[in-house]
C-alpha cells in the first residue's frame, strides 16, 4: 500500500505550532533583566534617563567596596583627611577595577541586548537600558581617568567621597551631575556618528551608539574639569 503524503501535512503543521509555542515560552528572564538594569527599563517614563542613573553606580563601586573592607577591618579610610601618592600602588586599584567593569558591562551588554531585541523582535527595544548604563560609567571614567594636569604627584582630599575613578579623582556631585547631563544630551541629540552606529548588527548596534555618546560626553566632561570645575 502506498502511504498518503497529505496524512502527514496534519502532523507536520501541529509539530510547528509546537516548536513555535515552546520558542514563545522559552523566555530568556536573565538576559532580559540585565538588559533593563534589574528592571528599570520596564517603568512607563524616560527608562533611558533611569538607566543613566544607574550608570553612576559602577563608577562608584570600587571605592564603596574598598570603604567597606577597610571599615570592617576597623581603618578609618575615608572618615577624614586621607593622602593617596604614585608611591602607594603600583597599579591604580581603582582605575584597574573602574576598566574591569566596563569591559565586563560592554561584553554582557552586547549580549543581553541582542537576546532582548531578538526576543522582542525589535531593533533597540526602549525597555533595554544596559546601554544607558555602559555609556554612562563609560562618561565618568573616560572623564575623570584624565588628569587636568600632568604634574599629580598625590590627590588629598576630606571626609567620603561619592567614589573614585582614580586614587588622584574623587567623583563629586558637581562630576556627576554633569557627567549625567552632557551624557544625556549626547545620547538624545545622536551627533554623527552616533546615528550611524544603531547600524550595526544585533547587541552591537544597541550599545555603541551610546559608548560614543559617552566619549562625547566625557570630552565635556574632561574639558569643564580642565577650566576649574
């Protein structure tokens, strides 16, 4: 007996749907919330202003760790006058983990966001705010990693500050703020080729355009730092 090709269609069409169904439920719930910065992508109003914010909080974060140990071994660092000199380290701990974590941002970020736009089936989906973030520690670093001058032997500074980008630059609010702002002026206004590059493929095009934003941005950054800011 020879077997009826269109018996088989039913099934074929059924397996599909399926497939299809299994595809739809499969929802990529890690990738998808560090694409919008533990959620902040998800709020209704300016998520990429939200995401910006939370871009503040790598640059911050070494120094915060470093209180903390130095606080638990019982040290007094950063409850007063405190003096860092060349002499200290012999490689910058804050800078070094300042660029540790914006490679590991930049790599996640290209990631996450990809599997976010695919899953969304968008191009840069608004909810997807790791860019914002990644643009903007890369602003506050590439801003304040520069010294305004080429003869810092040490950086004194008093009481805690917000964080340090370098042990010879404390982020103040003045920093940060204005890091903020030129970063989201940056971001919205899209110079060339900031445009140009939401060209790219998948996770590339979500996140660089938003690292060139933030060079932008942290060239003004550097150049208020440099007249005495």
């Amino acid at each position: 007996m020879t077997a009826n090709p269109d018996a088989a269609v039913p099934h074929e069409a059924a397996d599909l749907r399926s497939a299809s169904r299994d595809s739809t439920q499969r929802k990529p719930r890690f990738a998808l919330f560090i694409a919008t910065a533990a959620g902040l992508g998800y709020l209704p109003r300016a998520p990429g202003t939200w995401g910006s914010l939370a871009g503040m909080l790598p640059a911050m974060l070494p120094w915060w760790i470093f209180f903390a140990i130095n606080a638990a071994l019982g040290y007094g660092v950063g409850l007063g006058p405190v003096t860092f000199s060349r002499a200290s380290f012999t490689i910058d701990p804050f800078l070094f983990y300042n660029l540790a974590l914006l490679i590991v941002i930049a790599a996640v970020g290209v990631w996450v966001a990809g599997r976010a736009a695919r899953y969304w089936q968008q191009k840069d989906p608004q909810r997807v705010v790791i860019d914002e973030v990644s643009g903007q520690h890369l602003t506050l670093l590439l801003g304040c990693m520069l010294p305004v001058s080429a003869n810092v032997a040490a950086m004194r500074w008093t009481g805690t500050p917000f964080g340090l980008i370098t042990v010879h630059t404390p982020l103040n609010w003045k920093y940060l703020l204005l890091g903020f702002i030129l970063f989201r002026v940056f971001d919205i206004w899209k110079p060339f080729p900031v445009r140009e590059a939401e060209s790219l493929p998948g996770g590339w095009g979500i996140m660089t355009d938003d690292w060139v934003a933030g060079i932008y941005a942290a060239i003004g950054l550097w150049i208020a730092r440099s007249l005495g800011l």
